[in-house]
C-alpha cells in the first residue's frame, strides 16, 4: 500500500483564505488562517498596536469591518516576498440600507506563517477610513 501524504497548503492560500474571509466579514473563518499564538503589529491613524493571541487579533478585525456597514472588497493581492508573504487590499464600507458617504480604507501586510500553514506574524499599514469625497 502506497504511503500518502499531504503537501502543506501554500503560503498564498492562507493569504488568499484571509482575504475571502475579511470580505464576507466571516470572522470565524478569518481566525482559522491564524496560529493560536500569532502576533499582530499595526500601524494605524491612532497609534501603534501589538497584540497576541488568535482571538484578540480576529477580534481587532471585527471591531475595525464587523460593523452593520455594507463592507465590499475593491481590490485585495497576494504574494510573496522572500520569506515573507505580502497581502494587500482595500475596502469600501457603506452605511447600510442607505446612500450614506463610502468609507474606504487600505492596508498593506507583511506575514510569516508556520509550518501548519497558519498566519503566526502580521506587520501591518493602515491607510485609516478616508470618506469618498475626500478620495476624489
């Protein structure tokens, strides 16, 4: 009998999971790419942040796209860069039911995954929510 075994799930797929997970606001599904232990360092308007922990870092992107709003993904990339991967993506938020002001934001990730194919490190840059009449 023939031994199987597994490829580990490429480093672009957990990228592409999180991004698919982020813009059906699926946070459940958004914590599963991410190790257990993962660290989330953010560059935000407010400040910096670090945090640790899957359930705080899920967390954090609730509290930033898990609101009420019509959030829809305008662009989102993978890829690699050396040891690291590179993720990118932009959103648009919208009061919901409403022809309220757009929101849209972009960030820019840097990640490290393990050999589980878990996200275990996230650098990220956030442009903040600039209005659509502000974006032009």
């Amino acid at each position: 009998m023939a031994e199987v075994t597994s490829e580990p799930t490429p480093r672009w797929s957990v990228g592409g999971l999180l991004i698919e997970a982020l813009a059906r606001q699926d946070f459940a599904a958004l914590a599963d790419c991410l190790d257990p232990a993962v660290r989330l360092r953010a560059l935000v308007p407010r400040g910096p942040i670090d945090m640790t922990g899957r359930d705080d870092v899920a967390g954090w992107f609730r509290s930033l796209f898990g609101g009420p709003d019509d959030l829809e993904l305008a662009d989102g990339t993978v890829g690699e860069i050396g040891p690291r991967l590179y993720m990118r993506w932009r959103v648009s938020l919208t009061p919901t039911g409403t022809a309220g002001r757009r929101r849209l934001a972009e960030q820019h990730v840097f990640a490290m995954t393990g050999t589980g194919g878990h996200i275990t490190a996230l650098d990220l840059l956030c442009s903040g929510f600039v209005t659509q009449a502000e974006h032009g």
